[in-house]
C-alpha cells in the first residue's frame, strides 16, 4: 500500500491580464474537474482565483490559513511570466512542493519544468496523474507525470485518455466563491479533436481520440444547476456536434424537462457537422448563440490547414443558420500556410454575405510542436522577439507572429487592422437589426452608442471590474436579446 505523498491541495488560478474581460469572472471548468475528482476520493483541497484578485498576498494568506502540501498552478503559454513569477516568490517563502499543468504543459512538456520554479508537471489530462501523485504511488510509475531527480527532467509516457468521461463527477464548484462569477454555467461534454488543423493545439492539449459524456450525464449536469437557479449555459467543446445523434438525445431531454433555458456554443463548431434538422431541434431546446469555425473562405487555405471543410458546407450552414434565426458568430484564422492579400479578403467578404451577430479573425500563432511552427521554420520568418510576443501576445491582438513571401509584417498588420473594423461594422449592423423594432429610434440609439466618446466610455467601463456588472443588467434590461455589442 502507497504511502500518502500529500494530504491538502491549494490549486491556485493565475491572475490574467487580458483584454478578454469575459474570461474574468467565466468559472475555471478545468479547475472545477480536478477539484470535484480529489473531493470524489476524499482529498482535502481548494480552489484560488487569482482572476478575481492579483494580490500576492491573497495567495500567502491562503497558503498560510489553508496549510496545504502540494500546491497547483494552472498555466496558459500566455503570460505564464505571472505564474512563474508566483511560483519562484511562493518557493522563496514556504517550504512547499508546487505541480503544474494546463495547455502550456502539454505543448512544451519537459521545457515547462526548465522555464518554471515547480517540482512536477501534468501532461495533458490531470485528474488521475494529480492524485496518483497525492496518494504516494511511485514517481516513475506515474504515467502522464514530469519530474526532476537529482537536478534532472524525467519525463514518463503518456497516460491513456480516459475513456469514459461519464466516471469523472461534473464540478460542483463548491470550491469557488459562486458570487463572483457571472451566473452562466460553461460545460465541456467531450474532450479531444479528430481532425488536424495546422494551427491548433487541442491535438496536443487534448489528444485526436474523441471522447464524450452521454446525453443522460450532460442532462444530469444541467439539472443540478437548474436547481440552483441557473438558466443559461455555455457548451464549450471543440467538436460538440461531430456525434449528431448524442445532441438529438440531449435536447429531446432538455425540451421534455425545461422550457426556460438559454445555451451557446461559443467554441464553434464544424459546419459539416450539422444539418437543419439537427439545428431547428437545437433552436427548439433553447440554443442561441452558435460559433462557426470557418477559418478561410478561401479553397486553398483550407486545403493547406488540413480543414477538411467543403466551403460549400460553410457557406450552407452559415446561411442556414441564420435564417433559422441563430445568432450566429463566424470565426475565422488570418495568415496561415499560402495566405494571401486575395485570400484574406475572400474571408472579409464572406464575413459580410450573411446577418451574421459577429466575427473574430483571429491573429494565427504558431504554438511550438504544432505543424504550422514547423511549416513556419521552413517556409516562413519569425519576428525576432516571437518568443517574447508568445508571452505577451494574445491571437485577437494586431502584431503577427511571423511573415512570409506572400505576406509581409506591415500587410498582415494591415489586414488585422482591416479586420477588426469589418468586426465593429458587423456587430452593429447586428445591433441595427435588433433594434429595428424601434424604427427611427432604434437608429439613433445605435449612432449615439457608436460616437467615439461615447462607445470607448461604455467600453474602458465594461473592461473595469467594478462596473461591468451594472453596464450588463442595463444592457440586459434595454437589450434583452442582443449579446454582441
């Protein structure tokens, strides 16, 4: 019988700063899975969102009063130089082991101990490597796991994936201070991605077997929170409709039991994973909000990215989609493989085919390991502090990572330029549109709301933690069905 290693667990979320103000005070799913499957096995832990404060000293304050053994850090490869940071201080003053994991682990595995404070490392899933190291089973022995032995990095083979994602409990997050988040459950119902786009890292983070929870434990789920008096739910999978008939059981036993709930897929999803019969039951159950992941409107970019996508499938499930009265939210990836001016502008105008509610060309990043950095090395220049901007750089940000024949630095800077206005133009003719009930009125309200002054005022405000919540139960009030604005 193993000898327990470690007793309480502190997992700590890092501070974020970000332009991306939802993901404040959006609940941590992967946080919320590692903490429900210690409490299954009876492991004392607790959860820390730095989001919601930056102080240092909340975190010595915790780890003074919770007393933990091993603590946890989740790390993101951007601004992972705030974690690092956390971590050297936090070893400096506490005798105490700290483990990382998250998507910067799994990409880089051995180098995140290099670059990092920490004593171990999580590759990729973490709920059984993380207790496996609390219960006291040998080091060597535990798959999944990165270590250091006598000042050097072992790493052991991958774990398996988990193959039935009904076994792990959903989170509860009575580890959270539920107040402070916005009152939206998010959900991941499957986990890993079949395909393989160039750019993306979930093959990485989360592996090409695709894995999924049945409709009865998404349901289960969704009626624990309907108890506690939620209503709106946001479903976070990379592939949600890829099994059309595990959706087709979910929404006939969400439409038999609730007539009140509100979910988006603000992920995306393939278009030729949906069909309208699919989309008219989702729309029946009470879906809103549906991403696209479109990524080109060109032919062969999409060839060159491994999409696998028919542009005819996209262009049928945007039209579709928005006929069936979606608000519907296309994303597309700017610079890839071949990119050209005339490549991206053939997004730009596909962008503005539709009555779409809104758009994100997305900034591409060759994340190291992925085919696109590969491609890059070979084919392509990377900008002389792109190791720098991997840290400070987020994808929906205007500086690119990298230039080729086809496309210089300045004319990438100017499509992202290009691009972000095309956003702002779609999400207020979106906003026009809703508010044509108003007739003239609703006119003038977009103008006085898209007044420079004005619209940068309701923007820094929103971006504020303090006052993000009031400007959302106005915009609740006035707007109660419009979401882009």
């Amino acid at each position: 019988m193993n000898k327990v290693r470690f007793r309480r667990f502190l997992l700590v979320i890092p501070p974020f700063y970000s332009q991306n103000v939802a993901y404040w005070t959006t609940l941590g799913v992967g946080a919320g899975y590692l903490s429900e499957y210690l409490t299954s096995k009876n492991v004392e832990n607790h959860v820390l969102d730095m989001r919601l404060n930056h102080s240092k000293k909340i975190l010595f304050d915790e780890i003074k009063s919770f007393k933990p053994d091993l603590i946890g850090f989740q790390i993101l490869t951007y601004r992972r130089d705030v974690a690092f940071s956390l971590i050297e201080k936090t070893k400096q003053k506490f005798n105490i082991k700290i483990v990382i994991g998250g998507p910067h682990v799994s990409l880089v595995r051995p180098l995140s101990l290099e670059e990092s404070k920490a004593d171990f490392a999580i590759k990729v899933e973490g709920e059984e490597t993380l207790y496996e190291l609390m219960s006291g089973v040998a080091l060597k022995n535990i798959k999944g796991l990165i270590y250091k032995k006598d000042n050097v990095i072992v790493e052991n083979p991958d774990r398996p994936f988990i193959k039935n994602l009904d076994a792990l409990p959903f989170p509860k997050y009575k580890k959270f201070d539920l107040k402070k988040y916005d009152k939206v459950i998010p959900l991941f119902t499957s986990r890993g991605c079949p395909f393989g786009c160039t750019f993306c890292t979930v093959k990485l983070t989360m592996g090409r077997i695709f894995r999924y929870r049945s409709a009865k434990n998404i349901f289960e789920e969704i009626k624990y929170w309907y108890k506690q008096g939620y209503r709106t739910f946001h479903i976070l999978d990379d592939n949600f409709t890829l099994m059309p008939e595990r959706i087709f059981e979910l929404c006939d036993l969400l439409i038999a039991n609730f007539k009140d709930i509100e979910l988006a897929l603000p992920n995306g999803v393939r278009a030729d994973k949906i069909s309208k019969e699919l989309l008219i039951k989702m729309k029946k159950t009470g879906f809103t909000l549906l991403g696209i992941g479109v990524e080109s409107a060109s032919k062969t970019i999409l060839k060159n990215i491994q999409k696998h996508e028919k542009l005819e499938e996209i262009e049928k499930a945007i039209k579709l989609s928005t006929q069936l009265g979606f608000d519907v939210e296309l994303f597309f990836t700017i610079g890839n493989q071949g990119e050209t001016k005339g490549s991206v502008r053939k997004s730009f105008e596909l962008a503005k085919k539709y009555p779409i509610a809104d758009v994100k060309f997305n900034n591409v990043i060759p994340f190291p390991n992925t085919e696109l950095f590969e491609w890059v090395s070979k084919n392509g220049t990377f900008r002389p502090d792109f190791e720098h901007m991997l840290v400070f750089q987020e994808n929906f940000q205007g500086e690119p990572f990298f230039e080729t024949p086809e496309l210089t630095l300045e004319d990438r800077k100017q499509l992202l330029k290009e691009a972000r206005e095309l956003r702002d133009m779609i999400i207020r003719k979106n906003l026009t549109r809703k508010l044509s009930r108003f007739g003239y009125l609703g006119k003038m309200l977009v103008f006085i709301l898209y007044l420079k002054p004005i619209n940068a005022t309701i923007r820094y405000l929103y971006s504020q933690r303090f006052t993000r919540e009031p400007i959302k139960r106005v915009k609740s009030l006035l707007f109660s069905d419009i979401r882009h604005f």
